[in-house]
C-alpha cells in the first residue's frame, strides 16, 4: 500500500493522533512485533466527519468513469446515505440556515 506521503511524515501524523487521543497502540494482534492503532472512543467519535468528508470527494473529485470506492454498510452491502445536516425538528439545513454563538465549555470530569 503507498499512502501517497513520506513514511516520516506519515509517522509524524500518526504518533499526532496518538498523542490528541484519536488512537491507542496495542501490540499487533498476530503476535509480530508489529503495533496495532486502536481507534479510542474520541477516535470513533470523528467517523461522521470522515464520511462527510469521503461523500464530497466521491461527489466532485472524481471523473465520470474514473475508478474510486464507497463506503457499504456491512448489515446490507448498500452505500451509505448521503449525510445532512438536519434541526432538531429533523429539517435539512443549509449554511443559511444556522448561525455561530459564542459559549464557556464546561469542565469536564472523568471517572
């Protein structure tokens, strides 16, 4: 597999992850001397934007007839469906639609 960047940069990016809590390192599960990348509960919580972010490439950066992939659900082997913003009254909404307010986050506590 060729990820399309410089190992050292691709360490740099991961050993990032790691260290913002995206994934864990596990001892690879075949027992090699290898590692394993676990993805955290913080790292599973941006799967969303993943997909949001996959949908668009797959709509505008590719050609008609150029080869890409999609994203199936295991359950039924269908693509996902297209991911909208929606209100709390489950209406679509667009950048028109919603407005920036500034707010303190609060502490959070473990445990």
């Amino acid at each position: 597999m060729n990820p399309g960047l410089a190992k050292n940069i691709l360490a740099a990016r991961i050993k990032h992850l790691v260290y913002i809590g995206v994934f864990e390192i596990c001892p690879a599960s075949d027992g090699s001397a290898y590692k394993d990348y676990i993805l955290t509960e913080r790292g599973c919580s941006v799967f969303p934007i993943v997909v949001a972010i996959r949908q668009w490439g797959e709509r505008y950066l590719f050609e008609q007839g150029e080869i890409n992939s999609v994203l199936l659900d295991k359950v039924n082997g269908e693509p996902l469906p297209v991911l909208e913003v929606c209100s709390s009254q489950g209406d679509r909404l667009g950048p028109a639609d919603c407005y920036r307010q500034r707010v303190v986050t609060e502490v959070r506590r473990e445990g």
